[in-house]
C-alpha cells in the first residue's frame, strides 16, 4: 500500500501535493453548515483510519439530514484501494 500511495505521490509531483495540503489546511470547518445539505449522502468510513477515525465520519454523518454512514472494515484511510471490493460494493447498493 505504502508503495502505491509513494507512486500516486509522485505523479501528482511536488507542486500538486504543496497546493493540496495549503488547501486542507486553510478550509473551514464546514460542521456547522451540514444540516443543509439536501442531497442523498453516503458518508464512507474505514475503521483502521487513524486519519480520520470512524468518530469523525459518524459526526458528519449526524449532521447531514438522512444520510446514511457505511463503514468499510479491515481498511485504513484509502478503501477504495485497500478493499475495493467492499467499497464498491457500499457504493453500488447506494446508487441502486
């Protein structure tokens, strides 16, 4: 997985991952403004993120009117690369 990620990494080069880290560290909190949100919503978590621990996916999950929270076991931070299978399954069944 560490390699795939390094890989990932590169190609974007080094400018692209300086831009996008700038990017998640100067966003807001957008928390508060979850309870517009109007659209189906799938909020996915993996329970061995110890980036985004499950905590975190299930408080946006609450705060999104009727969304639904899937949780993709035996994953880390990136389960569409970890188990893909699951997670495309999660997402099948949703647009279904």
């Amino acid at each position: 997985m560490t390699a795939t990620v390094e890989r990932m990494a590169r190609a974007v080069g080094m400018e692209a991952f300086m831009r996008q880290e700038r990017a998640i560290i100067a966003r807001i909190d957008s928390r508060p403004h979850l309870a517009a949100i109007r659209c189906p919503t799938l909020v996915v978590a993996a329970r061995l993120d110890a980036i985004m621990p499950v905590p975190w996916p299930e408080e946006i999950a609450s705060g999104i009117p009727g969304a639904r929270l899937a949780i993709v076991e035996d994953s880390g931070h990136i389960p569409t690369l970890e188990q893909p299978a699951e997670t495309t399954a999660l997402l099948a069944d949703w647009l279904s």
